[in-house]
C-alpha cells in the first residue's frame, strides 16, 4: 500500500493487556517500531515497562491483544526458526551436550548427519567451545552457556537474535567479554540483533538506535541514535554525553522526590 | 579452610600459656590442634591432596563398617531375645541359615520346599516384571500426555484421582472374579499398586518442566510428537525414575498380597504355606528372598537412573 509496507521488521500498533486475577494490566500500548535489516537495538526501560513483552511478542512466544508485527509484511503467527531468542537463564536443554544443543536446530530440519555435525562444528568454533563440545550445560559457567545459547539461534540460521537481558546474570568481567564477541558475531554475521537491557552503559555501547521505553502502560518514550564508531571508548566523552543523556530519558518521568544526578 | 584451623586452634592455645609464655604463639598452637584432630590438616597447601584421600578412604571405611555392622547387631540381638525367652515361635538366626540353605541346595529338611528356590523366585519375579512392565508401559505414556495435553489432563485426572485412593487389597475380591485365582490376579495386583507411583511423578516432572524448556524447542523448529520424544520425554526423566523406584518398592511389597490369592509358587505362596504350617524359619526366609531380589533390582534401576541422567549430578541415586 505505501512506502512502509517494505519495512523488515514492524511492529505495528501493538496492545497488550494481561488478565492477572481480577485486574486487567495494560503492559504495551500503541507501540509502534520499525527496525532495519541488520541493525542492532536495544531497548531500555524501567522493570515492568514491556520491553521484555516486547520482545516476546516479536519472537511469536506471546499473541499481541491488537496489533500486529510484520517481517516483510507477513505477519508473525507464532515461534519461527528466522528470529531466535536468548533468554537471561540459558535455557539450554540440559540432557544435551555443548555440541547437541548447537545442532537442535540444523537437526528439526532433518538434514543429514554429517552436514549438521558440520553446521554444529563451525559455530562451536565461532563461539570459541570447541574443546567444551561434549560437557553438559551443568558443567559449564554462565558465560559459556550464554555462548551455547547463541550458537544455537545461530546455527539454526536465525537472523533475528531476540536477546532478553542475556548478560544480566553474569559477573562484570565476562559481561564484557560477551559484549565483545556479540559485537564480533553481528558483524561477521550481518544479524539483525534485538537487545533488551536495563543498563544504559550497555546500551550505549551496543546500539546502533536505543530505544527508551517507559512503564504504566509501556510505550515508547524516545528512539536514540548512537553515532559513536565501534570500537566504543567508554571514557570517552562523546559516549558520556550520549549516556547521560539516555539517563535523562530514563528518569524524566520517574515521579520521585530524590533524583539522583546521572553518573 | 584457614578459618577452621584457626578455631581449632584456638582452643589448646589456652594451655601452652601458663607452661611457657613464649614467643612463639603461632607455631605451638598449630602443633597443638594436629595432636588433638588428626583429622584437621596441618598449615600449609602441601599436605592437602593426600590428606583428603585419607579422609575419603576413612570415611568410605566407616560407611561400610556401619552398613554392615549395624544389620549384624541386630541378628546377635535377635539371637539373644529368642534364647533369653526361650520361644518355640520364633526360630533364632542360626535355624533360618539352616533353613536358607536348605531352601537353596537342599539335603537338610529334604521336604516340599527343599531347593526349590528358583522356582518360587521365578514365578514371584515373572509377575512383579510382568506387572511392574505394564504400569510402565500404560502409566509413562498416560502421564506424559496428561501432564502436557489440557484435554487429555480435563478428562482423565478426576477419574484418576477418584480411583487413586483406594487400597490396592481392597480390589483383590474383584480382580478374583475377573482374572480368577491365580498368576494373572496377582500380575493385575502388582500392575495396580506400580502404576500409579508412576502416572504422578510422570505428571508432575512433565509439569515442572521449565516453560522456556519449550519455547527454545518451539523457536529451533521443533514441534509436535517430536516435541514429546525431544524435550517433554528427556526433561520428565528424572522424575520418571522416581516413580519407577517407587513402583518397583510396591511391585515387590504387592506381590506377597497377590500370591495370596491361591497360587502354588511364589515367594509370596510360600510365605503363606510357612503360615499355614507354623514353619516361621520358612517365612523370614521367604522374606529375606524378597528383601535380596528387590535391593539387587532398585540397585539395577539405579544405575540405569545414573547413566542416563548423567546429565544431571543432583540426580544421581
């Protein structure tokens, strides 16, 4: 119809409301996004701003209440093997091996043996776990299950990476490790990555857009370009500028007393 | 590791204060609490590795010196209540040996039960298996498709759930007229007891399966019987097990129930002719059969358990 209706990814007026016991929560509203083949974004907000719900409704996980999301104008009916999400707690298969996991995917198409042991052996090596192939995720830290993890959507040949809040649960140290090689991945990759965080620094030093979003109901509030060049100094003060000012956003509509300044 | 040796130490520094006041307080103190705990390791890295290996052999030694220490008191004891009251009711140790023996080989009583073991064992094993296999086979399917299918779940659970309490014996009239008297009852019997055991925790492990255990399975392109077979079937696994070990312990207790229905063989009939005969070395030898097949076969489930969840530490028997 017109000049939108190429869009990659668009979601498109979408509603979300929840029935919990008598109360009916209202968790998106009107939210309206289009985002570009290859892009990396993120999207940040306050706990229980909907970005999470977002994300779960892209993925196919969760029906919009109206609304729509579109990838190339054919809507999302339900989960697909193009977008793959990372979920914070793994959710690797446990009763699988490193190796197993990885070729979940490639396996559901019935492809033959030896080209998804292929497949699983060339992201196991993009992923750097080779020599971890035959544990199980019991037996390995929460940055090399998050690599699993993202060796899995990939190898299934995803090219949406749905990431919700994936590096939250991890130490500092590894936290940037994995910032890194995501960084790496994507652009060796050429993925388009949605990325929810609640950690402006993060955000900051992904992004290509971030998108702030903010609760009671979740809408979107601003859409942030960072036009910083890769890799990003974090001391820098370009990036400070562009930090403090998502923390503006971010807390310009928090009703407290005691605002603290941004860092 | 510091923290401990320092407690312990703490406690015989108090003596070597009055002896001597000496300016050493760091190096006496140390000695002190190796005399008073061996166990303790002395300060220092280099003495740890082998001193863990002896602490793990001490405490391998102790386990088996309690495991078997504790059944063989209780034998002696037993063989002091019978003489010190001098029953005719209950045999003492030594005459159920005699009567184990001659059930095994024979050549000491030379009657109707003389090494007829493998027999009665046979027969008692063909029905618990028998029965045992058939809760598995029947309870695993049911209890994955009601633990996962809502339909499935709305028209069986209320039946179930009506059926489930009532005692096992209390279908033993019925399950006479219907499989008559005989092994096919006494299967039925075991087959009731087992398979609930297992329909619950089938139930509940697919239950517990973590939701996003699915949705990664749903996003990877899996979906429908393969969902069952890939993810529903290996995550409800260790509760599975549960259940079968559970059922195992009633298969065995249920068989003594159905061999009472008028079958000849069986571990269970020859508890009951022991009864009947007021031969009490024949019954707690019957018993102790029991007790030896169904330790050697929750050992087998066991490792069964081990190797296929060896995925899952925690989940080790």
């Amino acid at each position: 119809m017109d000049s939108r209706r190429r869009d990659f990814l668009a979601i498109r007026d979408v509603n979300k409301t929840f029935q919990i016991g008598d109360e009916r929560v209202e968790a998106l509203h009107h939210v309206n996004l289009v985002i570009n083949k290859g892009e990396l974004v993120c999207l940040i907000g306050a706990s229980g701003c909907g970005k999470s719900t977002l994300l779960r409704i892209i993925a196919g996980f969760e029906q919009p209440s109206t609304g729509h999301v579109d990838i190339y104008d054919h809507p999302v009916s339900g989960p697909g093997s193009d977008r793959g999400m990372v979920f914070q707690d793994y959710a690797l298969f446990p009763w699988l091996t490193v190796r197993e996991n990885i070729a979940f995917g490639p396996k559901q198409k019935g492809l033959p043996a030896a080209k998804v042991r292929e497949i699983a052996g060339e992201y196991l090596n993009m992923v750097g776990l080779t020599p971890f192939a035959d544990r199980f995720p019991s037996q390995l830290s929460g940055g090399m299950k998050q690599r699993v993890a993202i060796a899995r959507v990939l190898a299934n040949e995803a090219n949406i990476l749905l990431m919700d809040e994936p590096f939250g649960a991890l130490d500092a140290l590894t936290r940037e490790q994995l910032q890194d090689e995501l960084l790496q991945i994507w652009a060796r990759t050429g993925v388009t990555v949605i990325f929810v965080t609640h950690s402006v620094e993060e955000a900051t030093l992904l992004a290509d857009r971030v998108v702030v979003m903010s609760a009671g109901p979740g809408r979107i509030d601003a859409d942030i370009k960072v036009d910083l060049e890769r890799p990003r100094d974090v001391s820098s003060a370009a990036f400070n500028e562009i930090r403090r000012g998502l923390t503006q956003h971010l807390t310009s509509h928090v009703k407290r007393p005691t605002l603290k300044a941004a860092a | 590791m510091t923290r401990a040796s320092a407690a312990v130490a703490a406690i015989p520094a108090e003596e070597p204060v009055d002896a001597a006041p000496a300016p050493q307080p760091s190096a006496a103190p140390a000695a002190a609490a190796v005399v008073a705990v061996p166990a303790a390791p002395p300060r220092g890295t280099a003495a740890r590795p082998g001193d863990a290996r002896r602490r793990a052999m001490f405490e391998r030694m102790q386990g088996i010196v309690l495991g078997i220490g504790f059944p063989i008191a209780l034998v002696i004891l037993w063989h002091q209540l019978v003489v010190m009251s001098g029953t005719k009711l209950v045999p003492t140790p030594y005459q159920v040996g005699l009567m184990m023996y001659d059930f095994v080989f024979g050549g000491i009583h030379d009657d109707a039960f003389s090494g007829t073991i493998l027999t009665h064992l046979l027969m008692s094993m063909q029905r618990v298996y028998g029965g045992f296999a058939l809760a598995a086979l029947l309870g695993i399917p049911l209890g994955l498709l009601i633990g996962k299918v809502k339909v499935v779940r709305q028209l069986l659970d209320p039946t179930l759930s009506l059926l489930r309490p009532i005692p096992v014996t209390a279908w033993l009239p019925l399950s006479m007229i219907f499989f008559g008297l005989g092994p096919r009852s006494a299967i039925f019997l075991v087959f009731l007891g087992a398979f609930y055991p297992i329909l619950l925790n089938t139930i509940f492990g697919v239950r517990s399966v973590d939701p996003k255990l699915f949705e990664a399975a749903a996003m990877l392109g899996c979906d429908g019987s393969r969902m069952f077979r890939q993810v529903v079937l290996p995550a409800a696994t260790p509760s599975i097990f549960n259940g079968l070990r559970l059922a195992h312990g009633f298969a065995w207790i249920l068989i003594v129930v159905g061999e009472m229905t008028g079958v000849p063989t069986g571990l269970g009939s020859v508890i009951m002719d022991g009864r009947t005969l007021s031969r009490t070395d024949l019954v707690i030898t019957g018993m102790i059969v029991i007790g030896v097949a169904g330790f050697l076969t929750d050992r087998m489930i066991v490792a069964i358990n081990n190797r296929l969840l060896r995925w899952s530490p925690q989940h080790h028997g």
